[in-house]
C-alpha cells in the first residue's frame, strides 16, 4: 500500500504532462476545418440565374461556367394565406449548363428565389 501512495503523485503528474490539452485539439479541428472551407472558397462556384415573374407564372434560367457542379431549387412564395408555396426539387447544373425552372401560384407571386448546392 505504501508505495502506491508514493507512485500516485508522480503517476499523475506525469499523465497531466503527456495528456494534451482541450484547446489544442480543438484548435487542431478548426484549423482543418477553416482550411477546408478556405479552399472550397477559393474555387469558382455557382450557377448565376435570372428570374422572371408575369403574374402567377415565373421562370428561372441558371447557367453554371464553373467546373463544380451546382444543384439549384426554385422556391416560390405564394401571395395569398390559402395558395400553397412550392419548393421544386434539386436540379443538376453540369460545367456550361443551362436549366430552365418554373413555378406557379394559383394568384399572386409574393417572391421567388433560387437557392443553390453542391
């Protein structure tokens, strides 16, 4: 029993020594991740799209020069409570890609957008 009273001091200095602290691993993994998001930041991305609205109709063109593909989604935002909002599904824009989107209201548009993915 007693040199286990003696080991323990020196036991757990020594585990305190060789165990790294929180921070540096955590500093480590948000080091890679800002160097990863960095890099995503630095390609070209993202198709550029025009909207057009008449009345309850809208059309979206999006055309992708980028080599990263991009998938786009038109949301349309309906004027009235009881019209129902659409959100249409992903669509792939390849590298010089043009895709035509579009969405209706039963009446009035309140606003359309375009959100984009990779």
């Amino acid at each position: 029993m007693r040199p286990f009273r003696r080991l323990a001091p020196v036991l757990a200095a020594i585990t305190v020594l060789l165990a790294p602290p929180c921070e540096a691993a955590s500093r480590t993994v948000a080091e890679n991740t800002a160097e990863r998001t960095a890099q995503e930041d630095t390609e070209p991305y993202g198709a550029s799209c025009r909207i057009k609205t008449d009345g309850s109709e809208t059309v979206a063109h999006c055309h992708n020069p980028y080599v990263p593909v991009d998938h786009v989604r038109l949301h349309v935002e309906c004027d009235r409570w009881w019209d129902i909002d659409t959100d249409s599904a992903p669509v792939e824009v390849g590298p010089a890609m043009t895709v035509r989107l579009e969405g209706r209201c039963w009446k009035e548009i309140r606003s359309v957008w375009v959100s984009h993915e990779r």
